[in-house]
C-alpha cells in the first residue's frame, strides 16, 4: 500500500458483494468501475475488479473466486480501519497535551 493513500472501505467493498448476489453482471460491472476509478491508488481492489471489468463471459466460478477475494479484502480493510497506524486519524486518541 501506499503511504497516504486512500483506499476503499470495507463499506465500499460489502457494497460491491451485495451487488454481486443481486445477480446483474452489468450492475457489478457498473459499481465495480465506479469504485475503481475513485480509488485508483486501491490495487487490491483493481485486481479483483480487473476481471469483472474485462472479462467478456464470467462463469459461476470466476464470481465465487471474486466474491471470496472481496470477503477476505473486506476483512482485511475493517481490521485496518479499527486501529493501528494505518488510520486517517491516527492521532486521534492522543490527549491535546500529548501532541
């Protein structure tokens, strides 16, 4: 990851999984190049995406494959986001005098 980067929540990423049980390729494919294009910097989120978004014909498989890869990166970035130094405001627990 790079540093001072933004990257997509795991709100972000349920998101995408929701849309993906709907069913509609066309809607996923949609989301998934919504979400792409705003977090550019995402990597793990473009190589999950990458094949909905350029993959003609996808077959059950492939969405089972995609799904799990967005479940373990959905896990991944609510740990992120609960603590650590990976946190917008990782500051924010420090009193005003300890600044």
């Amino acid at each position: 990851m790079h540093e001072g980067s933004i990257f997509a929540s795991h709100y972000v990423i349920n998101d995408i999984l929701m849309t993906i049980e709907r069913g509609d390729l066309e809607d996923v494919r949609r989301i998934c190049d919504k979400y792409v294009s705003r977090y550019k910097s995402d990597d793990e989120l473009f190589q999950i995406c990458n094949r909905i978004l350029f993959e003609k014909e996808i077959s059950q498989d492939v969405v089972e494959e995609i799904s799990s890869g967005l479940k373990a990166l959905s896990s991944i970035r609510r740990l992120e986001g609960s603590g650590g130094s990976n946190i917008w405001f990782s500051d924010r627990r420090k009193a005003d005098g300890d600044r």
